[in-house]
C-alpha cells in the first residue's frame, strides 16, 4: 500500500507543526519575560490577551481557510511567526512602557498565527490524503508529526535552558577561547535568535504547500478586488455559521469537542504552571529543561499507544482511561512530596497527547471535507476559551489567597508566600476537574441517547 508520506503536503504538515511548534524559549517562559523587565501581573495580563486573540479570531481564521484556501492562510502564518518573534528578539529593555507595547503587540501577532494555523494544516493534510483515498491512515500520520513534534520540543527545551543560562554560556565561551563576556542581558536574548531561525524555517515550508481537492480555493484570482472580497466575507460568516450548526446537530461531534476542552483546559492551566510546582516539590531550576526535554519523551510513545486504542477499544474505553490518569496525576500533584511529585505530573501531562490524538482522530473521521478547517476550528476556540476562563478563575483565586496568606502570616518573604500560595491554590485543580467531569458524562449520556456512529464505535 503507498505510504501516506510520499504525498507531499502530509510531508509538509509534519514538518510545519515540528518547526512553527519549536520555541527555544519555552523552559525559560516566565522567567524571560520578566527577565526583560515585566511583572508577573503583566505577564498574566499578557497571556490573557494572547487566549482573547485566539478565541476571537480562531472559528473565523478557520472559514476563511476553508473559503480563500489553507494554503494561503498557512502563508499568512508564516509570516505571522517571523513578526511576532522578531518583534521581541530585538526589543529594547530599558522602556518599560515600550517594553510592554512591544510585549502585547507580540502577544496579539502570535494569537493570530495560532489561531490561523489551528485547522488549516490539518485539513489540508487530511484532504490531500482522502484525494490518494489514504484517509484511513491518517491515525499514522498523526503518530509521525507527534513524535517528531516530541523529538522537536526537546532539543528545544534542552538548548533553550542552556543558552539562557549565563554562567554555562561563559564556560562554553572560555573553552572555545571567545573574548566575550555572558551576561544575562545578552543570553536571555540567545532562546529568540534560535526561534526566528524556526520562523524562517517555518516561514519556507508554508510556501510549498500546494492546493488539496478540498481547498476551496485552488482558484489563485480569488479576493482580488473589493466585490470578491466582500463576498469571501460573506460566505466566511456564512460557512461558520453551517459548521456551527453542523457540531451542534452531530452529537458525537459535539460531544468529542467537549470532552477535548474539559481535559485540555484544566491541564493545560497546571503546564502553565509547571515551573512554580518544580520549585515547590524542591526541584533545583536547573533541571527543569532536563524535566521538560523528559515529558516530551512520552510523544515518542503515546502517540502509537493511543493508535492502538483508537483502533482496538470504544471511545467510552478510552475517555475512562484518560479520566483516571487525569484524577491520579492530580490528587498525586496535591501531595506536594519533594522530588517524588515528578511522578503524578508525568502522568497528568501523559493525558495531553491522548487527548490530542483522540480529538484530532474522532473529528476528523467525522466532519466533510468542505467546511472540516471550520469545524477544527471550532474546537480550538472552545479549548482557548476554556483555557482563557479558567485561567482568570485561577487568576482571581490566587489574589484572594494572597491577601488573606499575607494578612495571616505576616513578614513572610515574597518567595515563601508565592509558594504558599500556590500550594493553597492547587488543591482546587482536582475538584475542578471532577465537577467538570461529571457534568460532562451527564452531557455525554444525553447527547448520544441514539448511539454512537457504528464506524466510530466498533473498534477496527
């Protein structure tokens, strides 16, 4: 049977979510931003504004790719990547209203790369596969661009980490002889330099897609001048508003979405999280791009653990299975124990890539060709609008606990506090997640009263 790699947009689908996905700041975050001279609070503020553009562009980015075409939005993508990220590579320090300007600018121009990513590719992908009538092996080509998108998250963890961390980059420097002297002012740009390479690298790639049968717009005239342009607008609102009703009139769709943003939004706030959970579990900083290059290991095997599952059990199956390792890794989390709480995290963190692979595998099974970068779409403003809400929940937590910790136990230190803190906050993730579970199985049982699609259902 031809390998569905030998299509040439499968090919470069794996290689735009390895490349636009490979941030060499991302062990060092926070700490970069406020390195640069911002606040913790406007680093929140910011990532909320990053979750605001996402949720607000996403279902529309999704129907103007399936209108004007995935290919040219990819495009647009790149270019998006390379802005944002030259933005704050070279961003001046010593402006703090500047600095912030520059900051939330970036934030909005990256949102709106997410956001016009989330489901064009993979759609384009998925049709050009179902043109060579391959789309029963799209669970392989998932497999692939996650353990390769695995294998790409921790080289970058692992040099990002490095690169940011001055005293290594002197010994480096002395050992090879360079007259330079590493401050942090100087490494904390190094993570960036390295990510505008991956733009560039990104920004290639989305040129050489070419137009899938299911593109709408293999016509290259399309949007040329006002009167066309209107009325793309148009049947952009038009084709969400069909994809809406679409999800809402599918129940298994409607339910795989939801079962997508229950999951992704609880662990993705604890992910944020992670390097504030390191310190308190007594983890040495140094070791969280290690720790971080570690869980990205788990792609290179769950991805064919859940293919398996996929094709071998029901979705209630594994949708059970991803409940009990997500309330395992939680209530493990709670008990804070020192160096041992690595254990619960990996396990909490494991569920991300099934849940990813699940969702992505069941939808895309299920939704027409014509409006699927929509329906994608879709479910990536439902996980961002989650994420957004929970984490504003979170937000105005943690305000309220500070102040009555502070009140309480006066004359503690800024980092024993944010500690305690943190460690008083955390306990609401578990039962967070169980009342949102338990509402979703209520959800669950009446949305699909009639059953489960017989194709989806019997396992393969």
């Amino acid at each position: 049977a031809m390998s569905p790699f030998a299509i040439k947009n499968v090919r470069l689908f794996v290689l735009f979510r390895v490349f636009f996905n490979a941030r060499f700041y991302y062990p060092v975050f926070t700490i970069l931003f406020v390195d640069f001279g911002l606040s913790v609070a406007q680093f929140a503020l910011l990532n909320a504004v990053w979750a605001c553009t996402i949720v607000l562009l996403e279902v529309p980015s999704g129907a103007l790719a399936d209108i004007i075409g995935r290919r040219k939005l990819l495009r647009f993508t790149g270019w998006l990547m390379v802005f944002e990220i030259a933005l704050i590579t070279f961003a001046p320090r010593h402006n703090p209203a500047l600095l912030f300007a520059i900051f939330f600018v970036n934030r909005i121009l990256s949102g709106t790369a997410e956001a016009a990513a989330s489901g064009a590719d993979e759609a384009l992908a998925y049709d050009s596969l179902k043109e060579a009538g391959l789309e029963y092996q799209w669970d392989h080509v998932l497999e692939a661009q996650m353990r390769w998108q695995s294998v790409a998250f921790i080289v970058s963890m692992l040099i990002g980490a490095l690169v940011y961390d001055p005293a290594l980059m002197q010994k480096a420097g002395d050992l090879l002889g360079l007259k330079v002297t590493f401050t942090q002012d100087l490494t904390l740009r190094f993570p960036l330099f390295l990510t505008l390479a991956m733009a560039l690298i990104t920004l290639v790639i989305t040129h050489r897609f070419s137009d899938a049968d299911g593109d709408a717009a293999a016509d290259e005239d399309s949007c040329l001048d006002v009167d066309t342009c209107t009325s793309s607008i148009g049947q952009t609102f038009r084709t969400t508003w069909q994809a809406g009703l679409w999800i809402l009139r599918t129940p298994f769709a409607l339910v795989v979405i939801a079962a997508g943003f229950v999951f992704d939004g609880i662990i993705r706030m604890v992910i944020t999280l992670t390097s504030q959970y390191y310190r308190v579990i007594a983890l040495p900083e140094a070791s969280y791009g290690v720790i971080g290059a570690g869980l990205a290991l788990l792609g290179l095997v769950i991805p064919r653990i859940a293919r398996a599952m996929s094709r071998s059990k029901t979705p209630l199956f594994n949708l059970l299975v991803m409940t009990t390792l997500t309330l395992t890794g939680l209530v493990g989390m709670n008990l804070f124990i020192p160096y041992w709480g690595l254990i619960p995290a990996v396990i909490l963190f494991s569920t991300m890539y099934f849940n990813g692979f699940f969702v992505s595998n069941y939808l895309n099974r299920i939704a027409v060709s014509k409006q699927r970068a929509t329906v994608l779409s879709f479910k990536g403003l439902a996980y961002n609008l989650t994420y957004g809400l929970i984490g504003i929940g979170y937000s105005v937590l943690v305000a309220a606990l500070r102040t009555k910790i502070d009140g309480s136990q006066s004359g503690l230190s800024s980092k024993h506090l944010e500690n305690l803190v943190f460690s008083e906050s955390f306990v609401w993730f578990p039962w967070t997640f169980v009342i949102a579970i338990s509402l979703f199985m209520l959800f669950a049982l009446w949305q699909l009263r009639a059953g489960i699609p017989a194709g989806i259902q019997k396992p393969q």
